[in-house]
C-alpha cells in the first residue's frame, strides 16, 4: 500500500534523495536497475519539495521515479512547473483562444449561424474537388483512442457496447471492444459526454452533448440528442437545441417507473416526463451527476457545485446534504450501493480528494478517507467513482490513476500506473462501469473510461500495477490530433492531445508513442524519413533520427521561456531540410538541425506588446522569404531572411481582422500568392495576397457559396491544380475550384469534425489531422484520365500508326511504374517514343502509340499499365473498309470500370498494301 499524504516526511525524501547521490558518485544501482545518465542529472536536481510534489500531485511513486521513460519523468516536471491551476484545461484555453473574436468574447450568434449553415450545406449536393465518396480512407490511430467520459452496454445484448468521446462521437462494438463502428458521423454535434438507454424502452438513447467540466466558458454542444433504433441515426431534442440551459450536459439518467430523462448541466438539473418535448428545471446551479436510487426511484442524488442533493420525490424538489457545509465551489461524483441502497459514497474534489460516506440515502455524509491525493490537482477534470453492485465495501476512486478499496474507503491500493500504460491504464479516468453480468466471482470485469480510451479489467481483483489491463481501443480512432506532416515514403508523425506524437508506418491498428504527454506541430523530413520532428508544449522540440524510434531534446531554455504558445509553431525550410524555424514571442533558426545539439538564434527580436507568433510560412522557390503570423493577427514578411540579422515589415492590411491567426499557405509556384487564416466565429476568416502582402481580399465566398464562419485551422492549395484551394475549419473540409470565389463542402467527408491540418503527401493524396477523428487520407485524382482518345482516320493502310493526343497525368503516386505492350509511349509529348518501362509524375502529358496489323483480320492489342491502372486499346483490320478500335480502363484504385468506344475508319488497299 502507498503511504497517504502526511506520512511521506522529508527525512524520507532526503533518504531517497541521498541514495540517488551515492548512485552518482559510487556507482550503485538504485531501484534494482542501472540509470542513464539523462535520468541521474533529473534526480539529483530535484528538491525535496518538488519529489513531495511528484508523489503527490503527479500519482508517482519513488520506484516509478527511476523507472518510468524519460519523456514522462520531464512531463511531470514541466506539469508540476506551470502555474497554471488547471493542467489539462490548457489544452482547452488555447483552443478557446482560437475561437475569440476581437472583443475576447465567443460569438455565440455566429455559432448558431454555423450550425444552421452546416445543416442547408448537408442538405444540398456535394462538391468533390477531385475526392469521391469512397476515397477518405480512416488511417487511424486504432490502438491510442482519445478522451471518452461514457460508456453504455445495450441492455439486450452484453456484448454490445456503446462509448461517447467528447469529440469523436458515438461508437458501437458488437463484440465486447473488439472492434468499433462510428455511428452517424455527421450528427450535427459529436461532442457527447453522457450516454443511457430509455429505463423500460430498450430501442431508445438518449446522448449528452458538450464538455462542461472545464474551468472556462467552453465550447458547447447542441444540447440532447436521442435515437429511437439503438444508436444507428440520431436526431435532436428541439427543445435543448439552442436553450442556454443544455449547452453542457454533463450527466443523463433514466427513471424506471416513467422513462422520465433527468439531466445534470452547466446550469442546474432538469426533468422530462415526455421524452424530451418539455422539461422542468428543478435545481438551479452548476450540476455534475445525477443517479437515480436502484430501489426507489424516486428517491436521487446528485453532485452539484453547491454541493449534495437529495431528492425524494423523483427529482421534482433537492434538499442539501448534511456534512459538507464547508466545501462548495468543486466537483463531486456520486455512487449508490445497489447492494444496500442507503449506502451512498461522494467522491468530493477537496483537499486532493476525499471520500465521504452516508449511510441514509444521501440525506447526511461522513469523511471517510482523506490524504490519499488520489484526485491531485485536477479534481475538477478527472473524477471517477464506482461502488461493486453485490459489495458496498468494495469501491474504486479515479483520477489521474486507479485506487481499490475492500474496507468501505477506509484504505485503498493503488491499481493503476499511469506512465506504463498501455500495459497499465492511461491516466485521467472519467467513468467506470461493470459489465452488466458482473457476478463478483465469475465475472469481475471492469471498463474505464479515460484520456487513453476505453481499457478492461477481466478480473478486477487481479488488476494491479501493469498487471490485469487490457486496452479496447480497437479501431476506435477518436484520437485528438493538433498537427501532422508526411515523409517521402508515406511515414506520418502528429501531435495530439495527451496520447504523445505518433508515429504511423502502414498499419492503421499499430501507430507507436515517439514521445509522450501533449504533442504539437510536427514536420517530417522531405529526403531521409529518419528524421522525424515534434514538440511537447510551450515549443519543447524533440527530434528522432531513428525513424520514430525514439526522441530526443532539441529545444533551449531562451526558447521556452519566451511566452510561446501552448502549442507553438514550428516548420522545417522546404528548400533546406538542415534549417528550421520556431516561433515564441521570437522567431528562432537553427541552421543545423540535424546536428547531435542543434544551435539556435533569434532572427526576429521582440517588438513591444507583441503576442505570440500562431504561424510560419516559406514559399518553397525561396529561403530568403519568410512569412509569420500572431495571435493578435499581425502579419510580418522578411525577403532577406538569410541574412544575420533579417529586416521585417509589417504587411497587416488594414481591413484584416485584429485576432489569432491560425494558418499561413504560400501557393507551391508562386511566392507572392499566399492565404491566411483566422480563428472566432466570424465572416472573415480566410484573405489572399496576390502580391506578397502589400494588398488583401477577403476569400471566405458570398451567399450560397461562402465558407461557414467558424476558425479556420488549415489550408491547403492543390500541388498541380492551384486554384483548388482546400480548407479545414471546426466543422469540416470545405473545396473551392476558383480560388476561393466560391466554396462547397468537400463531398462526404471525412466526419463532422474540427479539421486541423491539411498536407500533401505527393501531387495528389491529401492528409486530414482531426481532433477527434484521428487521420484521414483521401487521392484528389483530378484529372486521371478515363481512354486516351485517337483522332478518325480515313483511307489508312495495313500497318498504319496511330497516334493519340496529348493527355496530362494527375491524380497518381509520385514516380508511379510506367509498362506498355504492343505499343510506345512519348513521355512528355516530345516525340521520343519508346516501349521500355519507366515512370511517371503528376502533371507529367503522355501520348501514345498504336500500330495496326500488316495483314487483313488481325488484332492488334495494345496494353498501357500506371501503376495499378491498366488502358486496352485494340484495332483489327477487315476486309469490309472499317475496323473498330476500343479503349477501356478497369482495375486500379478508384474502383472506376468504364468502356469508351471509338472508329478508325481503316480502308485496305489491296492494290498497294504497306509491306
């Protein structure tokens, strides 16, 4: 058992902190094992303070402090630094800090103008820009997962799970987590933080939208949405759609004796007796869970932020609990005994976490335990309870980690390590659920809902440690990405939201942690995809040489203690993958960023009051341009970048709006056309320059065909085609064909999601970061030609040769193998035709050559292989002065079969015959 907080003194620190020192100088292992010399220059800095700190507020051990990686030994140090109260609602403000307008305010009526546009959008035909319906292929990652704070068995079938992710949406699995399904991607919110079934009507669910835990005015949801086929398609409750009172709610239950809906949100507790058209508002406050007693319903709970209610007459009047007079203004969670339902335990976010006990329906509570620091500091985030339904003194407290009780609360074990997850549970826990044939004996199994997903305990009383965990998080792609950026081979690395950068080589089931805690930007080399590149917040760069293999450190102190942002921009030089650039208040060049410890200096000092570069851009024709963006929306251009000391100016227009700047995108052939994007619900969020920034248009549309005014947070302009423009907004991917004139939303896909960055991987295959759906890839394949035409020809003689006209090649790999048979081909067009293999690029024209037979009734067929396209083309000459030729492609990776028939008039020339 772990010592509580109180027991651990500091001649006990001092203890520890002097074995580590004898370890340095007398080479004596610690812990049983051998340090590095990484961890030994950690340790023997520490004060004690801070290992106080460590052990109590981080869920750490001291056997854990020499054995867990080094990347999450540095992630607890840098969280136990922020001063920030909320660690993981940094995350969420620097979201939020995209979504101001210029009054530092959300623009609540521009949101509801989204979510009515989004709605005529879907309702209207989509436009492709070169991507059908088929081609947004899920990359994944399907073993990470990302935050789920519900989960649901279907009360018919056991096996059958359902789990709610905060910004993936719903998912099914049939087969008890061994697999997952999306259900209704493009429900009009997938935000979803609760999720029941109807107590009598096992057809019907109800679903909670918005994350209302966070310490700031969140994003919200659309209130309830309900379903009346077990999950497949979902509708909204009209009557919480846009009433202020349901844009977080954080709990639903369910009455047995009317299908009565009570809901626990962000301004109080509501009930429906008719399924949804009317409520009544029967406690006003901030309101966290709600349980019905499972002998009496009407008798409930709940845990509010005044406090415990009690209510005895189905919820319709709350009483405060006795016992907690003192503690307000925090999260608590609650929990029946369905062994002995006057039994009722509170999880209270106070003094690091307590628990506390009543023994009479929840009218009056007792402090049970305190000192555990099971909760830490985030309390208010990560706050799970559940009591075994046949053992009221059996009982589980979630936070950071997992802790087991079987005295009633009077001690508990430690369960769960946090840094060794997979093999143990990821940190952060939200729900805990027993499967519905929990038995005690045969069936111990336990499912977590957490920041990594959804894990299990097949036998709970074995869990411990890294022992008894399985990970379910197969194919549930719900994973937050920030960022992500393509090798030369297709190796990707993105950042996301607490699940680390990540690393994906092919297999969509198998992404590997090249760094863990919050990932950021990242960029990947464009020759030698060895060398991959991501941060940790607040500009903390790390570098892998190894592909992915690992990471290491590449940041300066001067870096991070510069006020960048939580996640802070960075880029590689597309013309000079040795250089890269960082953005904190400065900008920062490292000319030798391959280097074992890259050199840093800043090329852009700071200005007064100058916010945080948000954005950095370089045309890829040239170094010497460098374009930046900040939070404050200024945009400033240097043409003499190069130079030691580069000369900046600022090219804001003055119409361009004063607000974070999300993204800066210079067309691949032209350096003085460039887009900028910007974040708030507002109508102008994207601008085009022409001439370098001296003058800017506003390109978000007009009328039916203007982009939603939601932040933009990628841009993307085709590598061949550049007036197709791709954007990624909160809502989706929208297209223009026109350069931004127009726009439309991308054709199906991929979800309704916040798309956060948009890349290509060669001339034709876009990659889609969501946060909430993980990565997606689709080919844009714009011009892939269907046959390549033959003009008529008249009076042609046996052996006669046909040429094809020009026909451009898009839509492929990069270097796609090239194969003819029974013909030629002119690469380019010049006129050098030959019939050897070779290979072809996106915008590369190609024509062709066909011979016809030298005798009367032969065929002559002619086979062109792209890749995995294969062209026919055929001629065979008869007696009766015509002969058909066809072309038809089939196979490949469109799926696309089509059959285009065309005449060569061949006429014999039995007097003359060639040859």
């Amino acid at each position: 058992m772990l010592v509580s907080k109180g027991t651990v003194t500091k001649l006990m620190i001092t203890s520890v902190l002097a074995t580590i020192g004898i370890f340095y100088y007398n080479q004596t292992p610690y812990c049983g094992i051998v340090f590095d010399s990484a961890r030994r220059d950690i340790l023997k800095t520490l004060s004690l303070d801070t290992v106080e700190q460590l052990l109590d507020k981080r869920s750490l051990t001291f056997p854990a402090l020499c054995q867990m990686p080094i990347s999450k030994l540095k992630r607890s140090l840098t969280k136990l630094a922020m001063p920030k109260p909320d660690n993981p609602g940094e995350a969420k403000a620097f979201r939020h800090l995209q979504r101001l307008s210029q009054d530092n305010e959300i623009n609540i009526g521009q949101l509801q103008k989204v979510q009515a546009q989004m709605r005529n959008f879907r309702r209207q035909n989509y436009a492709d820009a070169g991507i059908n319906a088929m081609s947004w292929q899920a990359l994944g990652p399907g073993n990470v997962g990302g935050r789920i704070r519900s989960i649901t068995f279907d009360p018919d079938n056991s096996a059958h799970i359902y789990v709610g992710s905060v910004s993936g949406g719903i998912w099914s699995s049939q087969n008890s987590g061994n697999n997952w399904q999306p259900l209704d991607d493009f429900m009009a919110n997938l935000s979803v933080s609760s999720l029941i079934f109807d107590a009598n009507d096992h057809n019907v669910m109800y679903a909670g939208t918005g994350e209302g835990i966070f310490n700031m005015d969140q994003i919200r949801g659309l209130g309830i949405f309900k379903s009346n086929n077990k999950g497949q398609t979902w509708s909204s409750v009209l009557s919480t759609q846009n009433n202020t009172d349901f844009y977080w709610v954080n709990r639903l239950t369910s009455r047995r004796n009317n299908s009565a809906v009570i809901a626990a949100t962000h301004t109080g507790i509501f009930t429906s007796n008719d399924g949804g058209l009317n409520w009544n508002n029967s406690y006003l406050g901030r309101s966290n869970d709600v349980d019905v007693n499972p002998d009496d319903d009407n008798k409930l709970i709940a845990g509010t932020w005044g406090g415990l209610l009690y209510s005895q007459d189905g919820g319709l009047n709350w009483s405060l609990a006795q016992g907690l007079s003192h503690i307000n203004n925090v999260r608590i969670e609650t929990a029946y005994a369905y062994s002995n339902a006057n039994i009722v335990f509170a999880s209270v976010d106070y003094n690091s976490g307590e628990l506390w006990k009543s023994t009479d329906g929840g009218q009056s509570y007792q402090l049970i335990n305190t000192g555990l620091s099971y909760l830490g500091v985030q309390g208010w985030y990560d706050n799970a309870l559940w009591v075994d339904p046949l053992n009221e003194n059996h009982i589980i407290v979630g936070g950071i980690d997992l802790w087991r009780s079987i005295d009633g609360g009077i001690s508990f074990n430690k369960i769960s390590t946090w840094w060794q997850a997979p093999r143990s549970a990821h940190a952060d826990h939200h729900f805990i659920i027993h499967h519905p044939d929990y038995d005690g004996v045969n069936n111990q199994r336990l499912f977590f809902a957490n920041d990594g997903g959804i894990y299990e305990t097949p036998d709970i009383s074995l869990a411990k440690g890294s022992t008894g965990w399985k990970e379910l998080n197969n194919n549930l792609s719900i994973t937050q990405f920030y960022s992500v950026a393509v090798s030369h081979h297709g190796k990707l690395i993105g950042g996301t939201q607490d699940n680390g950068t990540l690393v994906y080589t092919g297999d969509s089931e198998n992404w590997t942690d090249t760094y863990g805690g919050d990932g950021g930007f990242s960029a990947a080399d464009p020759v030698d995809d060895n060398y991959l590149y991501g941060e940790y917040v607040y500009l903390r760069l790390h570098r892998s040489s190894n592909g992915g293999i690992s990471s290491e450190s590449i940041y300066t102190n001067d870096m991070i203690n510069d006020s960048p942002n939580f996640i802070a921009p960075f880029i590689l030089d597309p013309n000079n993958p040795d250089r890269m650039l960082a953005g904190s208040r400065q900008l920062w060049l490292s000319a030798d960023i391959k280097a074992v410890t890259p050199t840093w200096r800043s090329i852009k000092p700071i200005t007064a009051n100058q916010s945080p570069i948000s954005a950095i851009a370089i045309p890829t024709s040239d170094s010497n341009i460098i374009y930046i963006g900040h939070n404050d929306g200024s945009i400033f251009k240097t043409n003499n970048a190069m130079a030691e000391q580069p000369e900046w100016n600022n090219i804001s227009g003055a119409n361009l709006p004063q607000r974070y700047l999300t993204r800066i995108t210079v067309n691949p052939v032209n350096k003085n056309i460039l887009f900028v994007s910007f974040g708030g619900y507002e109508d102008d969020n994207l601008w085009q320059s022409t001439d370098g920034g001296i003058s800017w248009n506003n390109s978000t549309g007009s009328e039916s065909g203007s982009l939603p005014p939601a932040p933009i947070r990628a841009i993307a302009i085709h590598p061949i085609e550049h007036n197709h423009i791709y954007i990624g907004n909160e809502v989706g991917i929208f297209t223009s064909h026109d350069n931004g004139d127009s726009w439309s939303l991308e054709h199906h896909g991929p979800a309704n999601v916040s798309i956060d960055e948009l890349t290509w991987g060669d001339n034709s295959m876009l990659y889609a970061a969501t946060h909430g759906r993980g990565v997606f890839s689709a080919n844009t394949n714009l011009t892939i030609p269907n046959a390549f035409y033959f003009p008529d020809k008249l009076d042609v003689a046996l052996n006669s040769i046909i040429e094809s006209e020009e026909k451009v090649i898009r839509g492929l790999a990069e270097n796609t193998p090239i194969t003819i048979v029974n013909g030629e081909y002119s690469k380019n067009c010049t006129g050098d035709y030959t019939n050897t293999n070779g290979y072809i690029n996106n915008g590369d024209t190609l024509c062709l050559k066909h011979t016809s037979a030298n005798v009367h009734g032969v065929k002559v067929i002619t086979e062109l292989k792209l890749g995995t396209l294969l062209f026919t083309f055929q001629s065979q000459t008869v007696i009766n002065n015509a002969s058909n030729v066809s072309a038809n492609k089939s196979g490949g990776s469109l799926g696309i079969i089509s059959l285009i028939l065309f005449t060569i008039t061949l006429v014999l020339k039995t007097k003359n015959p060639v040859n």
